[in-house]
C-alpha cells in the first residue's frame, strides 16, 4: 500500500469539504457548543460549592461522565464526514472514474477513511481541550490542583475518542452501500453512537462506573469491534458491487 | 493493443456480455456500436478492470485483464472517460486535473506541464480556475476527456462521450477525437451514434449481447448486400418491363417513370440491365447506385438478436 496515493485521496477530500461551509460548520459548533455549555455546569457547580454546598463531590462524580461525552461526540461528527466523502462520490457519480485510476481498493479506502477521521477528532480535540482548559481555571480553587489533564482523560481522548470515530466511519462505509443521499447515511450512521450512549447510560445507573479499568475494557472492546468491522466494510467495498449494484 | 477472446460478462442469470472476442490494433479508433443495453459499456468497464469478467480472456497492453496485479499496470495506462463524468463539482478545472494527475502518479513537473496543455487544447485554459459546477455538459465533457488525458495514457476510452450533448457540443468533442486519432491514440469509443461512429472510426464492431459483425464501415455496409439501380427513364411501359422481369423474376419495383433493380453487382449488372431497356425501346434520363449504409447493417445486425 502506497500512503503517498491515500494521502492524495485525503487532501482531495479536505478540499472539498473546505467548499462545504456548513459540513466545516456542523463538526466545529458541535464539539464547541457543547465544550462551552459544559464549562458553564462546571461554573454553575463550582459556585455552589464555594458556597459551601457538595460542589467538590459533585464536580468529582461529573467531570469524568463530562470527559467520557467526548468520546461520543467523536462517534457522532464522522457521520458527517464520511457520509460526504463516500455518498458525495455516489451522488457525484465521481466513484467510477476514481476506481480506474491506479490505486487499491485500500489505498482509496484509507485515504476516505484518514479525510472522514481527522477534522472530526481535530474537533473534538479542539472541544476537549476547551472544555479542559475552562474546567482547570474554574476548578483551580476547588480542588487545589488541576484536574486535567488525568490519565483517565488521556484514555478517553487518545483511545476511546479515535476508536469510536473509526467505529462510526467503517458503518458509514457499509451504509454507503446501501444509501445515495448524504443525509441519509449521516443518520443512519449516528446509530454507531449507541454503544457510546449506552456506556454513558450504564454508568448514570451505576451499572458501571467510568475508572481507569472500565475505560480500558471499552476501549479494548471498541478495538476488538473495530477490527471485525474493518473486515466487514473492506468486503462491502467491491468494484463489481460499486459500479453496479451501488444506488 | 486490446484483444479479447470469448469475453463474457453475467450478473446472475443474465449475461450482458457473451463470447466477445476482438482486437483493437495500435493506434486504431475503434467504435463499438450497439443499443442502450448491448453490454458496451459493461466490456469498458471489465477493460478498464472496475469490473470482473466471467469467463474468457482479455490483455490490454499485454496484460492480462482479470489478474490483480497486471489490474493496476492496466488501469496505469488507460485513460476512461466514462458515461457520467463524475467530475469535482465544487473543485475548479485546474484542481480536478491536478488531484487526478496526482493518482496517476505523475509528477509535479509533469503536472504543470500537461494541465495547461490539454486545457488549451479543449479551450478551457481561460476556465481553469473556475468552479467545475458552473460548467455546461459540454465543457464538464471535454474536461473529462483532458482528465482522462493527463497521464497520457496508450488507450483512451471512451463511453457515449457525446450524448446528451447539444449539436454544437457534440462537434466540438467529436473534433476533439478526430484530433487525437491525428496524434495515433489507440481510442476505444462506445456510441449509439451511427453517424458519429463512420466518421471517427476506423474499425467497428456492432454489438448487442454478442459481437453481431467487426470490420471497417465500408465492409459493414457490404454486409447488408442491399445495392439497387435506379434508372429514370422518359417513360415506362410493359416491354421493358418485362424485359427487366426477365433478368431480374424478383426485386424490380416501379415508381412512376422510375425504375429501380436489386442488384448485388452494379459494375457487372448494369450494363446488362441498361442493354435490356435500350432494346425494348427505353430512352433512359438518369442511372444511379442506390448502396446500403451503415444504418442499413446495424439495424439488420441488430435485429438478428431479436430473431435469435
């Protein structure tokens, strides 16, 4: 596999979403909307607490569930990306010419997959980091010392986070096969957050608990579904099934 | 250049292409002729190796269509220009080219010297920055035929490049091929345009599942056999009739004061024909060769499916 060619498919994708002023919108408001309305709970809590109330508590027992949302918002804003990248050629009817071209079906489904994958991790990134940065500056006098970063936030940023953007993309990658409107794969493609949402719902009923360890299993259970998906989606993208079958 | 030996293409039990067999010499324009469905654009694409054959063989270049690796030398040296052009909508005509010379591995060099080339040869260059949305059918056409020219490729194909094209359109792409056929590219050109096709090609094969005939238009047009003398006489009567019948018991019809002979000669029979109505009196005005065209063979062809 030659990365050189799957990098070429990457920034030709990142141009084009570049063009698309309300996709750039979509996956930046998203992650800082919600990086800006969490800020203000912390804000909200930490009050409380220098009024003497359970603030130290409570922030201890939200800042974890408040990281672990990353993790879905990184599942959620590829629905975007890779509904654009691979429905946009469908729609575009650009898929053809590209498949003759000298490339693998890897190479092509790397490169779609790197375009459909960075701006949306970049995003939440960007958001994490806000929302870290706020936290830490809010949070200073509380706990007298900062919170973030915390090895259970690296955990989440720098495993749970990619692994579900990746999950949410190799679904967008089978949904592709079956849809031709852009919109459409995008929200089927937000089932892939399920998993994500449940592990959050699990957790607010005290089914779970988001330590160090569980995180860890999560993430090896994302890795594990991620691999067999990967299978799944690279058998889903056939040439003969492409250029013949794809509506 | 192409050569292919009972190539067969079936999705399930319907088979879109059966046993073709052809070559395409080095530098020839060949046309495949057939009906919406005759399975053209299927044969491109097991050519340009996006799809998988069923059975039989196929080389292009000299590789062999069907192995993995020989796919990707293949798709190395072609060029396609498919039925929808597929092209960036939102990226200029400049960036379109770039990206598809990058896939192509050309070089950055090689790029920006090729770019501006083929956009000045399809007149587009004053367009190159311009967003390829904006385009007419006609200019997304032609800058679908520089993208497939970047790399300059040993065989263009092309599928149905001009339909839906207006007229003035159409020309301008069909100059555009008549100009690389100059320059002896091997271009392999699917159309349903009779006309388009006997102009650009040097080479045609009629296809409608199966290759139904091959050979230059002039040898298509034989195929029919479908000649007739016309003769335009002052006036008709029985005794030239008659005498007419003679030599021809079937296929001599009448038209007023015209005449008209199948024949399937006309240096051998005509001057039979004009001897036998000079002696029964005839004073002949006009003679001329009435010959089959292209039309003519495809429809027979064609129609010789429905008859299978």
């Amino acid at each position: 596999m030659r990365l050189s060619k799957s990098w070429d498919v990457t920034s030709k994708d990142f141009k084009v979403f570049l063009k698309k002023r309300g996709l750039i919108f979509s996956i930046l408001a998203f992650p800082l909307i919600i990086s800006i309305l969490l800020s203000f709970v912390v804000e909200f809590v930490t009050q409380s607490a220098s009024g003497g109330g359970s603030g130290a508590t409570d922030l201890q027992t939200l800042l974890p569930s408040f990281t672990f949302y990353y993790a879905i918002i990184a599942a959620i804003l590829p629905t975007s990306t890779a509904s654009y990248s691979l429905v946009g050629e469908k729609v575009e009817k650009s898929l053809e010419p590209l498949l003759a071209t000298p490339m693998t079906d890897e190479e092509i489904l790397l490169g779609k997959g790197t375009a459909a994958f960075l701006p949306p991790l970049g995003a939440t990134l960007l958001g994490a980091s806000i929302f870290m940065v706020f936290t830490d500056v809010l949070t200073h006098g509380t706990f007298g010392y900062f919170y973030f970063p915390s090895l259970d936030s690296g955990i989440v940023l720098a495993l749970l986070a990619p692994l579900s953007a990746i999950m949410s993309i190799e679904v967008n990658v089978m949904i592709s096969s079956r849809v031709s409107d852009a919109r459409v794969s995008q929200q089927l493609g937000l089932l892939t957050v399920f998993p994500m949402a449940g592990a959050y719902l699990a957790s607010e009923l005290g089914l779970i608990s988001l330590v160090t360890s569980t995180l860890l299993i999560i993430s090896c259970i994302l890795l594990i579904a991620d691999i067999l998906l990967l299978y799944v989606s690279r058998a889903t993208f056939q040439r003969d099934k492409i250029l013949t079958s794809w509506r | 250049m192409i050569e292919t030996e009972n190539l067969t293409k079936k999705f399930g039990d319907l088979t879109a292409v059966d046993s073709v067999s052809f070559r395409v010499n080095d530098g020839e324009v060949f046309g495949f002729l057939g009906p919406n469905g005759a399975g053209k654009t299927t044969t491109v694409r097991m050519l340009c190796c996006l799809i998988s054959k069923t059975n039989g063989k196929a080389r292009v270049a000299g590789y062999e269509v069907g192995s993995r690796t020989d796919s990707l030398k293949i798709r190395r040296l072609i060029g396609l220009v498919p039925d929808n052009v597929g092209l960036y909508d939102s990226l200029s005509a400049y960036d379109n080219l770039d990206y598809y010379g990058r896939f192509y591995d050309c070089t950055e060099d090689e790029r920006k010297d090729r770019i501006p080339h083929y956009l000045k040869m399809l007149d587009l260059w004053d367009k190159k920055d311009a967003v390829v949305g904006t385009f007419s059918k006609g200019m997304k056409q032609k800058l679908a035929i520089a993208r497939a020219l970047v790399h300059e490729p040993q065989v263009l194909f092309m599928d149905e490049p001009t339909v839906n094209l207006d007229p003035e359109a159409a020309k301008a792409v069909r100059d555009i091929i008549l100009e690389l056929k100059r320059q002896k590219k091997t271009i392999f050109l699917n159309t349903h345009n009779l006309d388009e096709a006997q102009r650009i090609c040097d080479r045609i094969g009629i296809l409608n599942t199966r290759l139904r005939a091959i050979g230059t238009p002039e040898e298509l047009e034989r195929t029919v056999r479908s000649q007739a003398t016309v003769v335009q006489l002052e006036r008709t009567n029985d005794i030239i009739l008659a005498a007419l019948r003679k030599l021809y018991p079937s296929g001599v019809s009448v038209d007023g004061s015209r005449i008209t002979i199948a024949i399937e000669n006309p240096d051998k029979e005509n001057p039979a024909i004009l001897e036998a109505i000079v002696r029964a009196g005839g004073r002949i005005q006009s003679v001329s060769v009435v010959g089959s065209t292209l039309e003519d063979a495809y429809l027979e062809l064609v129609r010789e499916r429905r008859r299978d």
